[in-house]
C-alpha cells in the first residue's frame, strides 16, 4: 500500500492523518510507504522555477526566483522569526517564484492554494477532467515521475490519497488519473476531511465511479486495515508514526509535530458546526494516552514544536500537559473558559512549553453567541485574554461575521472588543460565514452560492439583510481601517497564518 497526501497544502509540517494510518499499518506489519507529495512537488515547482530563464519577468519576479534557495533557508531558521520584515519578504518571495512556475497557463498556484480558470475542484465533471488529462496539471512532471518510480521499486495494490483541503481536489484526481492509466488493477482509496464532507452529505451520489473503489468517511485505520485482510478482533488505538517523513524538509524553523488527542469537539453544540451536522462523535485519547505518545514520538522527531490539532483541546488534557510537561513547545486550539482566567493554571501550561493557544471568540456580542449556542460568556473571555497575556501565553483569535444572528450593530460590539483587547490579542482571523448545506436552520431561505455539485456551502437569505457584501463593506471600510485592528492584522503571518505565528513567541 501508498499513502499519498497530495499538494496543495501548506507544507510547513507532515500529514497527520497519513501518519496515523502509517501508525495503524505499522503495527500489524503490514507493508507499506507513505509520500508526501506536496511537499515534495512544491519543492519540486520552486527549484524548477529557481532554474528557469529570467527573460520575461518584472524585477520583483526575477528576484524571488533567484533568491530561492536562500528563501527556503531563512524560512527554515528560527534566527529569521526575530526579524518579521526580513521572514515576510521570504515567504512572499516564495509565493510570487511559485506563481512564477505556471506564468502562462491557466492555473494560479502558491504555497497553500491552487486554482484554475478553466477547472473547479467543487464540479465533479470537472475532476473527471482532470483525472482525464493529468498531463495538464502543472505537478504532472513531479507525480508521473515519481510514480513510476515507486512501482520500479514495487507494484503495490492499493492507492491510498489524503483529501483534505479543495486546494488538493484537481491534482489528487490528475494523479488518480494517471494511475489509472498506467496501473488500471491498482484500488483507489479516497479519504481525508474533505471527502467525509462530501460522503456525508445530504445529496451525495458517487460520481467517480470507474476511478475512486472506494471512499472512507471518518478515521481510516479500520477501514485500511480490514481491506488489508488485518485481523482487528482485538480493539487498538494507534500512535501516528513520522518516521517515514522529511521532518527537516518542511518549511519551518525546526521540525513541527502534529498530534491528535481527539476526534469531534467536546462543546459539539453550536449552530451550523460541521461536526455536529456531519454526525462526528466526539472520541477523546486519555490524559495518559496521549502523554505516552507524545513522550514516544518526540524522541524520534527531534521536534521543535507540537501542535495539537483537536478542534479544542480539552481541559483535563490541558491540566495533564500543565502537570506533565512534554519534552517541546506546544499549542493548539481552546475554548474561551474559567480554567483560563485563573493565573496559576495559566502559568503552569506557560511553564509546561504552551506558547500560544487559538481561540475562537466569533464575535464580540453576548447575543450573537448565547443564539448561536457558542457557550461563551464575554465577561470570561475578557478576562482570559488578560490572563494569558500576564502568563506569556500568545493568543490567536478568530471571528466570524455574517451569520444569522448578527447585525451591523452586533459587528461594531465585535470591533469594540477587538479594540479594548489590543494588548491582549497577539494574532487574528477575519472570516466570513458560509452556510454548510446540511445545516441550514429552519426559516432560513437559502439559494445556489457555490456553483457546483460537491458545493458544501449554499448561499442565504439572511433574517436582518446583513448579506455578504454589506459584511464585506464593514470589514474593509471600518473593522480593518481601525488602527488597533490593522496593528493586529500586520502582525499576522503571510501564507502560513496560525502555522508559523508560535515561532514569533520562542524567540
């Protein structure tokens, strides 16, 4: 078996679902390699840009694909992160020779996003087209080569791909595609984040047949295994194995460990949630489960960073990490709580290597989110904010505007806390709210927004006439022109977002 994770995704650490089923495979020694092809065809696209004729290209353009190998080397120091200006022009640099590789096509690539004109990932006609004309992807040079060198080494019988992202969706297939054409026996295995969404879907009907044998929603260990004839009468829990991966390849300053502690959100209880309506049950490691892995994989990593990727980190794994420090700095996803008021326990997780935890606060008025079910009391928030900042703990807050329940009022409330809390907030997120097609309340008109049949997302009616463009018109005229805002908003790492902002806090 082949685990693929394809491009395009940020490649800043390994896949931690593939790690997972690598994990799973291990201990049943069942034979298996696993490829991270994004990273490996981003590297790929960046030196073939670093080599190409500068004839044609403007003078930033002409510097950033000179500047190549330098770039992936300040992006890999930590000395770098020190120096945010001298980071920023690094990462855009890479961004503008990435874009540089496909000048003349169709196709707008760059480290975390990939587009085309012609093509959309959420048309599944337009997937079979790709899967049609593989030739056509600009990673097709990358995956065709290093494809049939692996069936040079050995014909494997199954094609595990890792769909997460719709930045994955059209190379994934053009890589199905030509396995299909030079391997037509191999099994074709599609899982990962996206291809639940879509499985799960109200209105899902298989339309790749012939190219996908079989799609997995959810966790994949079962699933593999049992198509890999794995005797599983006794019930097991796997510890992700990196081994296998580049670690110091990845475009961080040291390698960066992803780790699960959970499946599902523990809250699993606010309006239009994906896990809620996707029917994802929250399945939680032990305290000591997840220590024992942790204190078993770092020795194998030599890691500079962990980042726990549970929806929300719980607050009896929170108390065991502060107990229990891990041997690496971490952070991850919280929710706004009590726990985090108190300033001992927060200087404990400080002194435990917690660095920066994410936050989703989604809005600043009390109203909007006792109706939107978030479970969030401002006055806690306000005060855990503080208390974090008083602990050394870096915070990274996401807000969400548009929804059914606010107003432009409700998003100037939104603005007044941002404000007060300047000091207290070190990173955020701006989004706009999409409506997940299978959570749309009742009394609320909906109509076609994404135009596609794998659209998860369906445009509304909102109850107050706070549509998206008048969303839009208070974001880019008012919410970023506030000077404490836009400060805020600066600070933010370009491309890697959230990915990179904990090394800007371990200076």
């Amino acid at each position: 078996m082949i685990l693929i994770h394809p491009p395009v995704a940020k490649p800043s650490e390994p896949p931690a679902g593939i790690a997972r089923l690598s994990g799973a495979l291990s201990a049943y020694d069942i034979s298996h390699r696993v490829v991270d092809a994004n990273l490996e065809g981003l590297l790929h696209l960046l030196e073939k840009a670093s080599c190409r004729s500068a004839d044609g290209l403007d003078t930033w353009t002409r510097r950033a694909v000179r500047n190549v190998p330098k770039n992936l080397m300040v992006v890999r120091d930590a000395a770098s992160y020190r120096v945010p200006d001298r980071y920023k022009r690094a990462v855009m640099d890479l961004a503008r020779a990435m874009e540089s590789s496909c000048r003349g096509t169709r196709v707008t690539l760059g480290l975390a996003n990939y587009q085309r004109q012609d093509l959309s990932p959420l048309r599944s006609a337009d997937l079979i087209f790709a899967a049609k004309h593989p030739e056509l992807d600009p990673f097709y040079p990358y995956f065709s080569r290093r494809i049939e060198g692996l069936l040079e080494e050995s014909v494997p019988s199954v094609f595990g791909f890792s769909l997460n992202y719709l930045s994955q969706a059209l190379t994934t297939f053009s890589m199905i595609g030509h396995l299909k054409k030079i391997l037509p026996e191999a099994a074709i295995v599609l899982g990962g984040g996206l291809v639940t969404s879509w499985v799960r879907g109200p209105a899902w009907k298989d339309p790749f047949q012939g190219l996908v044998d079989r799609f997995v929603a959810g966790p994949g260990e079962g699933p593999l295994l049992s198509m890999m004839g794995a005797d599983q009468t006794t019930q097991r829990l796997f510890r992700p194995d990196y081994r296998a991966f580049a670690m110091t390849d990845y475009l961080s300053p040291g390698p960066v460990l992803p780790y699960s502690a959970s499946a599902g959100c523990y809250w699993n209880r606010c309006s239009f949630c994906p896990e809620n309506a996707e029917g994802n049950p929250y399945v939680p490691f032990t305290p000591r489960r997840v220590l024992a892995d942790l204190g078993a994989i770092l020795p194998e990593t030599d890691t500079a960073l962990i980042h726990l990727l549970d929806n929300a980190v719980s607050p009896s794994l929170m108390k065991a990490l502060a107990d229990n420090p891990p041997r690496a700095p971490w952070y991850g996803f919280a929710r706004f709580s009590r726990q985090l008021t108190d300033i001992d326990f927060c200087m404990s997780l400080r002194r435990s290597g917690c660095v920066m935890l994410k936050l989703g606060l989604e809005s600043g008025d009390q109203d909007v989110l006792d109706r939107m079910q978030k479970g969030i009391d401002l006055n806690t928030a306000s005060a855990a904010l503080k208390t974090l900042k008083k602990a050394g703990i870096g915070t990274y807050v996401y807000l969400l505007f548009g929804t059914p329940e606010e107003t432009l009022p409700s998003a100037r409330k939104t603005l007044d806390f941002t404000v007060r809390h300047r000091d207290e907030i070190g990173f955020m997120n701006i989004a706009v709210f999409n409506m997940p097609v299978n959570a749309v309340p009742p009394g609320i008109a909906v109509s076609g927004f994404y135009e596609g049949d794998l659209s998860l997302y369906t445009d509304f009616v909102h109850p107050s006439g706070w549509d998206r463009r008048a969303v839009r018109n208070f974001l880019e005229n008012e919410f970023r022109r506030s000077r404490p805002v836009s400060t805020i908003l600066r600070k933010d790492p370009p491309v890697f977002t959230s990915n990179h902002a904990p090394f800007f806090l371990m200076g």
